[in-house]
C-alpha cells in the first residue's frame, strides 16, 4: 500500500521485521510517555514569578492640562517557565526605570535612572488587568521633575524579591522620547 505512494528510491530493499528490536523499543517508549510525551517540570510551583516582560508603546501619557505628553503608559507581565500566561505578583516590588538615551552599560558603574517609579506588590493589586495574556499591569508613569532631553528614553523593568535573592529584569525597550 505504502509502495503507491513513495517514490522507488525512497522505499527499503527489504521490509523491516516488525518485531526488532529498534521497533519494540520504540512501541515500549512511546506506550510509557517517554521523550516527547507530556511536560517536563523544570523545579518551581508554576505560581513563582520567574520572568517579567514589559510593553512599551512608542507614545506619551497625554495630560488635560497641557498640551505636552507628561508621561508614559507600559504593561508589565509577570510568567513561570513553566506557564507563559501572566501571573499575579503577588510579593516583592516592581520598579519601572526610564534612562534618558542610553542603555546602562553593564562595564560602567551602575547609572541611576532619569526616573523609578516604584509598585509595592499591595499596590499592585489594584492595577491588575486579565486579558488572553494572563494577568498583566497597565501602569501609567507620570513624568517628575526635568524632561529628558535625549532623542530617545530606555524603558525598563525589575522585581526585587521580598527577601534576599536577585531581582528580575526584562530586556530594555528603546523607544521614541515624546516628552522633550
């Protein structure tokens, strides 16, 4: 039947036995959920923050009381390796940092950020907003003291943890500074 359907060249010169042994380890692997079969569990409840992810759009929060952008407007999720949907930060407290043009270099000591904006997990709660994403926090970011002045701002995002141990980051997002 199968020797319709496959060129001549692509066919074996002689049938397989059935029960040899490569197929009888196969047929027991895949009866048992060997490899590929199921999820691997890589440690950690599935509940633990152990990723955060910022969106950023390349616009400004815009003000009823002047005409300018007066800051900015990011959504922040918060995942498991083990579940890619948003989970709610439930401890710790989430910073939003904006550097006016750059991005921090890891070889220079560590640059303070133009602006920090700081979310206590108590906080947090509040802001929460579920979507086909998960739970995820649309934080508005008014603008305090001095505009930037470079031509662009770089957003970023950490979790410090409750307690000792190393905060969580996302990849920094360049974007358009709207509020020169």
């Amino acid at each position: 039947m199968m020797a319709r359907f496959l060129p001549r060249r692509l066919l074996p010169a002689a049938p397989l036995p059935l029960c040899s042994g490569v197929w009888l380890l196969v047929l027991i692997l895949a009866l048992a959920g060997g490899p590929g079969c199921g999820s691997l569990r890589l440690g950690g409840d599935d509940q633990e923050v152990q990723e955060l992810h910022l969106l950023v759009a390349p616009g400004a929060l815009p003000s009823l009381a002047s005409p300018r952008p007066t800051g900015l407007v990011v959504r922040v999720f918060a995942s498991s390796r083990v579940r890619a949907k948003g989970l709610p930060i439930r401890a710790g407290t989430l910073e939003i940092m904006a550097y006016d043009g750059t991005i921090p270099d890891a070889a220079s000591p560590a640059r303070p950020p133009a602006q920090l904006w700081v979310f206590p997990a108590a906080k947090l709660a509040a802001l929460a907003a579920t979507s086909s994403l998960g739970t995820g926090y649309e934080l508005e970011l008014p603008w305090q003291g001095p505009r930037p002045t470079a031509g662009r701002l770089v957003i970023m995002a950490r979790l410090v943890p409750p307690r000792t141990g190393p905060a969580i980051f996302t990849a920094p997002s360049v974007i358009p500074n709207g509020l020169k």
